[in-house]
C-alpha cells in the first residue's frame, strides 16, 4: 500500500533542508524519523514502505511522483542495497524526470544542494 499522509511542511516553503541522516535515522526541518521517508515539495511521507523490500516499483512511489516531479532522488540506502526496478527508470525517462541513484548519504548531500526544491522528490532508504 502506498504511504500515507504527508505530515510535515507547505506548498508555501518547499526547501525542506536534511538537517542530519545516520544509519536508521534522518531529521528533516527539526523533525527526527526512524523509518524511510519520501521528500516531496508538500511535505514529509512518513513510513515509507516498499512492497518488495529492498526494491522499488513504481507502485512504491506512485503517491510521491503525481504529479510529476522533474526530479527524482533515490536513497538506495547507507550501503546501496536498494535496488531500483526498470519499471521506475522507463517511468521516469517517458515523462522526462530527471531520476538520479545513489547510496543515501550521498543523494542527502544531492538534495541539500540544490537550490529549488519545488519540483523534487526525494525517497530515501534509511538503513542498509
């Protein structure tokens, strides 16, 4: 089942900043989780949960990405055990998001550098 409701932040600021991430744990605008999340430009997803476990569908993001995104940044977690399905890339690469994998540190330091935040997603895998 896709995750829930967003919980944290405002169409009115969507440069929500990554305050700190470490194995298990991130905070987010002064806000600590303990579970993967998903960053859009409304807010914080809470709880992420993938229906295949280490491997994301389409299905897992189908909340986060309507509507469309121009970016798409993908945790894949502190050792890169995340996998992404082709089904997200095809997805991706038909409507012209910008999809970018990378061990989650790395893709937290990706998010924090940009400048506009307005049209991204961030999925990030907090553990391995």
């Amino acid at each position: 089942m896709p995750c829930c409701q967003i919980i944290s932040g405002s169409l009115d600021s969507p440069d929500m900043k990554i305050e700190k991430y470490g194995f298990g744990s991130i905070v987010i605008d002064g806000k600590e989780y303990t579970d993967d999340v998903i960053i859009t430009p409304s807010g914080v997803l809470p709880d992420w949960w993938r229906t295949k476990g280490h491997h994301v569908s389409l299905f897992d993001l189908a909340q986060a990405i309507e509507p469309t995104p121009k970016k798409l940044i993908i945790g894949t977690g502190a050792s890169g055990m995340l996998t992404v399905s082709e089904e997200v890339r095809s997805h991706c690469t038909a409507r012209g998001i910008e999809l970018i994998e990378m061990p989650t540190p790395e893709a937290v330091v990706e998010y924090n550098s940009l400048e506009d935040k307005s049209h991204t997603v961030a999925a990030l895998h907090l553990t391995c």
